[in-house]
C-alpha cells in the first residue's frame, strides 16, 4: 500500500475555488443534510474539486473544500489522505488504480505489479509522455475476476502482464479497448469447470419438485377450512417455508461460458454476441429437457390439487423477473452488444486510422453549435461519466448543452462513443437519460 502524502509544494497550485457552476452544485450537496451535519458532503465536494483540477486534489482545493463545509482543514485532508480514490498528486492520462488486496494478490497482481513499475516507475509518478500513472490500491469490490485494475473509470479484470500491456498500448494509441474481463467472461461467472453445486439433483427439478408438491398438498388440505386457527395451527404444526421462497424452481444448467470452456469449446461465441445484440438470451435453451421436466413436476402437483376441488386458497404469486442468466444488466447487454457490433466495423479500417475515420465508420456525428448559446455552455460534468476532459472533448465537436446530447440517436450515440474511445459506455452509464433528466426534457427512448 503507498504512502498517502500531498503532493510536493512545487507541484501544487497556489489557490483554489469552486468554478461558479461547481460552487452551485456543491451548495446543492451541502443542503442535502440537515442543518450542523454539513461536514457529510465532504466526500462529493473533494470529488468534484478533484474533478475539476484535472483529476487530482491539491493542498489548497482541500483546504476550499474544509472552508466551504466549515470543517478543520486537518478533518478534510484525513478524509483526503484516507481514501485512494483521491488522488494526491498529479495523475496521467491514463490513472491506473492496481488492487493489491488478498485475492487479487494470490491470483498475479504481484506481477502486475512489477510489471508496472519496469514500464512506468514508481507508483505515483507520471509517465514521461504524460500518458499513465499508477497506484496499489485496496480492494475495489471485483474480487471475482481478479486480478483487475480501475483506470480512469473504468474496471479491467481477469489480467495478466501481457494483457495490461496490450491494454496500455491501446489506450496510449487511442484504440478501442474493452472494458471489464479481459478473457471473455461474463460478469463474474466461474472462470473454469465448475467445481460445486454440481448434484444435478438441484438442478433437474426432482428435489424441489417433490418438496413443492407436498407444500402444495399440505396447502389444498388447509383449505377445506378446518376450525383451527391460525394461531393454534403455528403453535402445533409449523408450515414450512415455501419451496420456491420467492425464487424460480427447476432452473435449468445453463450453457455458460464457463462450462464450453471446460468443454474445451471458445467460451464466448459469435453466437452470442449476435443474440445479445438483437435482445436474445444468450444461454437461453430452445425448451431445456430439464426445465421441461419440472414444469411437468409442478403441473402434476397443481393438476392433483385442481382434481379433488381442492385449489389452494393462498394467491400464487409469480416468481420474480429474473435477472438476464448471465448476470448482466440490460444496459450492460446492450453496450456489449454494441461494442461487439463497433469492433467489428473497426476490425476493417487501417490500424492507424484516427479517431475521426473510426467514428464515421460507425455511426454519424451529431451537429455541433460554433459556440455555447448565450455563451453559457451547460456544465457536461454534470452528466455521470463525464469529466473535464471529455467535457473539452465535446465543447470541441460543438457539444455545449444537456438537450444537445439528450438528443442523440443510436448513430450519433456510436459516433461519439468511438470518437472518445470508449464505445459502449454512453450506453452503459446512461448519459442520454442522464442528459434529458437535466435538461427538463422527458426521458428519450432510443431510436
Ligand atoms: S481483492 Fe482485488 S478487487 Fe477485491
């Protein structure tokens, strides 16, 4: 772990204060909490400050930010010093965050580790083409894929020296890279053949099926209406919980990456790929035997129960939506599918085709204003995912206000994602929505 110290007097500014636009979103963090509890939004103020000084906070936007709540300066610059995600010093283009914790460790961030110190030096020093910079850090919750590394704002996982490598070259060039794990697995399932819960008893449908039958039984007879009050019936005969308890039954194996891997077959299909871009469960089997088999377990049980005029008197509420069987949300479906769909439209350009050819190879650049209406540009920041540099970024495509990304299509949306070399992202952290809600505008659906 480094040492968590200011940055040394000749690199530090010599003041700082909220630009008029951060000073107003920061008023709005404060009144938030109750009157005297003002210190609680030290956090989101020492983001925005570091945000705004380029992604780093220095001595004087600590002391702003302490003045500002009403907070001892040595209170603020122990919150500063505390947490890794503020950074202490000046940070590279590119601000590697390498967790070093346990798991991460015993799975070859050591390597990584050293890996980074050949290629840049010391944590906490700024590459000489001012592109990267690093810093060992504490668990960043993504233990599953280990060993990973946020950079920027962004998780890598499942890597290794030469994967972070090629990653740095990527990003150093301007490249499209992917985020997330970097040896096609989705979310955080099994890496390899899976080694547990594998009695395929638990899966077929024949354990809860049985369960679920007598629950149901016992439930028909509970509806005659015997006398017996609820109260007397828990005392002397406890009901069991239900069997589904708010879950699906009979889940079917799915065909994972993990287990085609196992397989020896490509963990990650075109297939699949396709099927995530037009919406289709990829692990989704055409009527699975097993899953067949317990939605006729079940039918019998409530078969039974119809026959003898005996239907349970309790509501049966439907399970739950389940979540895609990969784990991933919609959004992060949809922006795999469409940096699926963007790789391939690049994989035929030339390698040093720049970022603008990328961009129009596809999608279309949205119209840009020759200047900020009123001169009094929107501040993009506001949108999450969005800091300084981008923000530059797309003042300089013409881009000054929420309605005029709020506005983008399904093309202008890829266009810019490839431009800034990060597509997929617009669509995973949603700046679209986040745009429209900011501008007052109803929420757009995609066209
Ligand atoms: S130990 Fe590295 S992410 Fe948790």
């Amino acid at each position: 772990m480094a040492n968590r110290r200011l940055a040394p007097a000749a690199e530090q500014p010599e003041s700082f204060a909220f630009s008029p636009e951060n000073a107003t979103w920061a008023k709005g963090q404060i009144e938030k909490y109750p009157e005297g509890r003002k210190a609680s939004a030290v956090i989101p103020l020492l983001w925005k400050a570091q945000e705004q000084n380029g992604g780093w906070l220095p001595q004087k936007a600590i002391e702003a930010v302490a003045d500002e709540l009403g907070m001892p300066h040595i209170r603020v610059l122990e919150v500063a010093t505390f947490y890794t995600m503020f950074a202490l010093e000046p940070v590279g283009r590119f601000w590697i965050q390498l967790c070093g914790t346990v798991p991460c460790d015993s799975c070859g961030a050591r390597e990584l580790k050293d890996y980074l110190q050949k290629r840049l030096g010391p944590a906490g020093h700024v590459s000489a083409d001012g592109n990267f910079s690093w810093l060992e850090v504490e668990c960043l919750g993504a233990c599953c894929n280990a060993p990973m590394a946020q950079i920027n704002q962004d998780y890598y996982e499942d890597l290794t020296p030469e994967l972070l490598g090629t990653l740095m070259d990527d990003l150093a060039a301007g490249r499209t890279v992917k985020v997330g794990s970097q040896i096609g697995r989705v979310s955080s399932e099994p890496k390899d053949a899976v080694n547990t819960l594998t009695d395929p008893t638990l899966f077929d449908g024949s354990r809860v099926g049985a369960w679920r039958k007598r629950f149901e039984e016992k439930e028909a007879e509970e509806s005659t209406g015997e006398a017996e009050s609820s109260e007397q019936r828990a005392a002397t005969d406890p009901k069991p919980a239900r069997p589904d308890a708010g879950r699906a039954v009979g889940t079917a194996a799915m065909d994972t990456p993990a287990q085609r891997s196992a397989a020896g077959q490509t963990p990650v299909t075109s297939t699949d790929k396709a099927q995530a871009a037009d919406g289709t469960d990829s692990t989704a089997q055409p009527n699975p035997p097993v899953e067949k088999a317990a939605a006729e377990t079940i039918a019998e049980g409530e078969a039974a129960g119809a026959e003898a005029g005996k239907q349970s008197a309790l509501p049966r509420s439907e399970p739950p939506p389940q979540p895609a069987a990969s784990g991933a949300s919609e959004g992060e479906v949809a922006a795999e599918a469409e940096v699926a769909r963007i790789e391939g439209k690049l994989a035929a350009l030339p390698k040093d085709a720049s970022p603008e050819q990328k961009a129009d190879a596809v999608g279309t650049r949205p119209a840009g204003l020759d200047a900020a209406r009123a001169g009094q540009p929107d501040a993009l920041t506001r949108i999450k995912g969005i800091g300084p540099g981008n923000e530059a970024r797309l003042h300089g495509l013409g881009i000054y206000h929420f309605d005029q990304v709020a506005a983008w299509t399904r093309d202008e949306v890829a266009w810019v994602g490839t431009y800034l070399a990060f597509p997929g992202r617009i669509d995973r952290e949603g700046w679209v929505a986040q745009a429209a809600a900011l501008s007052g505008q109803p929420k757009l659906v995609s066209r």
